[in-house]
C-alpha cells in the first residue's frame, strides 16, 4: 500500500511541476520577435498625394512608419512596400506578417490586431480606405 502512495506522490508532484512550467512559459522575446524585422526604427516610405502613419508594435517594441502613397486603401500601400504579408480568408485578408514579424495563431495564439485612431478597427486592414493624415496601427496580440 506504501509503495502505490508513494508512485502517486510522485506522479503528482510531476504533474504539479510540469503544469507550473507550462504556466510561466514566457512568450516571446522581444529581440527575437524582431530578429526578422525589416526596419528596427521609425521610417519614412513610399511616395504618393496622400501620407498616413503606421505604429507597429510586437512585444515591447514599437516602430513608426510614415507612408505617402497612391493607393487606395491601408492594406495596397502596405502591400506595396512590402510591409504586409497575408492570405486571403472569408473575411478579407489574414496578414500574418508586419515588417517582416509573424504572427499566426494556428502556431502561437498570436494575431495582428488593426487600430485606426487608437481605437480597434472595424474593418480589415485590405478593406479600409486610406484617411489622408489618417493614424493607423497594428499590434501584435495575443
């Protein structure tokens, strides 16, 4: 009877210890998150009538962009600079990449989430109309 307490003592303390690892599981870090990224400081790109800027955050991080362009919404002109990458879903494009930083949350639970004004956007980042002087950002959640 001793010895089968005693390997349940034991499994449960493994138990104890692996959830207590899974839970202090750091994310990220910030310098590896940015280990890929296209530009590391604040930016001024493109050429066009129109201008607007870009915060991208990911960890602590963040880098401002400042964009003059042609196009006609958020998601061309970042397209076209090569800043954005993503696939098309149901729902509009799916970016998955922002100046080069990746976030999928089939892999990590992570997504980009697309802020106009300060304020969580209501539209994708391919379907919302360029505001000449407009604010934009995208931030790396989870």
């Amino acid at each position: 009877m001793k010895s089968v307490m005693k390997k349940i003592l034991v499994l449960l303390m493994a138990l104890v210890l692996l959830f207590g690892i899974t839970a202090c599981r750091e994310e990220t870090p910030a310098d590896a998150l940015w280990a890929d990224a296209r530009y590391t400081e604040d930016t001024s790109l493109g050429e066009g009538a129109k201008s607007f800027t870009l915060e991208v955050t990911a960890g602590e991080r963040t880098v401002v962009f400042s964009v003059k362009t042609d196009a006609k919404t958020v998601g061309d002109a970042l397209l076209a600079l090569g800043l954005l990458e993503g696939e098309e879903g149901p729902y509009g494009m799916y970016v998955k990449r922002v100046n080069g930083i990746l976030a999928d949350y089939d892999v990590d639970g992570t997504y980009w989430s697309f802020n106009i004004g300060g304020e969580y956007a209501m539209t994708g980042v391919d379907m919302t109309e360029i505001t000449d002087g407009g604010a934009y950002a995208l931030v790396r959640t989870k």
